[in-house]
C-alpha cells in the first residue's frame, strides 16, 4: 500500500511516499501544484492519500488527491486510540494533531513531548496512558527577531540564519539581540523539559520543525541529551498512521 502525505505549513510544504510505514520519498516545496502531485501519484503508483494544511486555499490540491487517489480527509476528529481532552478541538491545529498521533504510534504507552521548531515553537504533550490534554504555542526564531524591530523604534531586523548554531556573545547591538533571541527561547524550551519531567516519569522529547538543528545543538550540551530525539518526518508519520488506520477500520 502506497501513501502520499502533504504537510503544508505557514513557511512551506512537505510531501512524502510511504510504502507502509517505510518512507520511500520525501521533498520539500515552496509551491504545490497539481501537475507535481499527479506526476508522483504516477511515478509511485499511491493508493491512498491524506493532507494537513494551515491553508484554506487548497481546492484543487484535495480535487487532484480525490481524482488521483483514495483521498482519507484528515481532522481532529480522526482518532487512533488517543483519549483527547482539549477543550476546542476545532482549533487545534492539525499538524500538531498529526504529531500526537505519530507520537502514539511510535511511542506507545511512554510519555512524549513535542517540540516544533517552526514558523511557531508548539510544544505538546501525549502521556503514557495516551491522554492528551494539549500543549503550548510560542512564537518562533524569525518572529522572535521581528517582533523587536517592529514594536521599538531603533532596534534593528537582525538576520538570523538557522544554519548559525552557536549563540554569541552581546558585544554589539546586533550579537546582543541575536543573543537574547536565541539564548531567550532555548532558556524557554529547557524550561517546558524540566517542567514536563517533573511530572512525567521517563519522558521522551521529540524534536522537529525547520528549526531543529539549532535546539538540538544545544540540547546536547544539557542533562536533557539523553531525552532527545530528532524526527524530521513526524508530522508526516502521523498522517501516514491515519491512512493506515482508515485503511483498517475500513477492510
């Protein structure tokens, strides 16, 4: 059984093939089109396929999936098992959703916490009775630098690129916003960690998002190593998981 899955965030997209759960192709997009799709429906032979978007403007995505694909439409109200507690479903972002349900999966009856480094930091917790409550959203690096050029009237728009993974000194105006930027939010994302472990007994931290790189650098540095792990394709996994699940529920 063959799956596409399409993750389309606020920066860009991510579509991957999956042969069951084995990862066969995976890229990364600034622009979907139909043409694109139809040529990897083809190319892999998908059988099935499923998308998590913050976008509403995907008419013709879902049209080419339905006419291409037996299209599974992914909500929160797609559930695996997962005794979910938040309060305003219909809010909750689907990719978050889509880690929870990944996270279940792979991680079943341990206690997980997520962190996405992306456009936003979201941080999201699945215990180990698969319970899940809901979680935290901060904003990210780039808004972070942004946020201080626009509400102040000297302050620069510091360039930050996310391939700079140490954190410098404040010697100047520049290094000293870079500084309290980065060394800001990883004082931040330790702090959710000690916080969760205190309740949590063996937690693992799952780190993805666009800016992983950088707080997997410095979460190496801390007590919290052994904890971390990296998993690029988390939000994908979980969608391909729910192909899988309707698959099941439907056979």
């Amino acid at each position: 059984m063959h799956n596409l899955v399409l993750d389309i965030g606020n920066t860009n997209g991510k579509l991957a093939v999956f042969k069951d759960r084995e990862l066969l192709h995976y890229q990364s997009l600034s622009q979907l089109s139909p043409v694109l799709l139809k040529e990897v429906i083809e190319k892999y032979k998908v059988n099935n396929s499923t998308i998590s978007s913050v976008s509403r403007e995907l008419d013709e995505v879902i049209d080419t999936l339905k006419q291409n694909s037996n299209y599974v439409e992914f909500s929160t109200s797609l559930n695996t098992g997962i005794k979910n507690y938040y309060q305003s479903v219909q809010t909750l972002g689907l990719d978050r959703w889509a880690k929870v349900v990944a996270a279940n999966c792979l991680y079943r009856n341990e206690n997980c916490l997520m962190i996405d480094a992306g456009t936003c930091i979201t941080y999201d917790l699945l215990n180990d009775q698969a319970e899940y409550y809901g979680g935290s959203i901060s904003l990210g690096f780039q808004m972070r630098f942004q946020a201080l050029n626009h509400f102040t009237g000297r302050l620069p728009l510091v360039e930050w690129n996310r391939e700079e993974l140490e954190i410098p000194e404040g010697r100047d105006t520049g290094s000293a916003i870079k500084n309290g930027v980065l060394q800001g939010t990883m004082n931040e994302v330790e702090g959710f960690i000690a916080q969760q472990n205190k309740n949590n007994k063996d937690l693992k931290v799952l780190i993805t998002g666009g800016d992983a790189a950088f707080l997997l650098v410095q979460l190496k540095k801390t007590i919290f190593a052994p904890q971390i792990i990296h998993d690029p394709y988390l939000v994908l996994k979980g969608l391909n998981e729910v192909i899988a699940f309707e698959y099941v529920q439907k056979n």
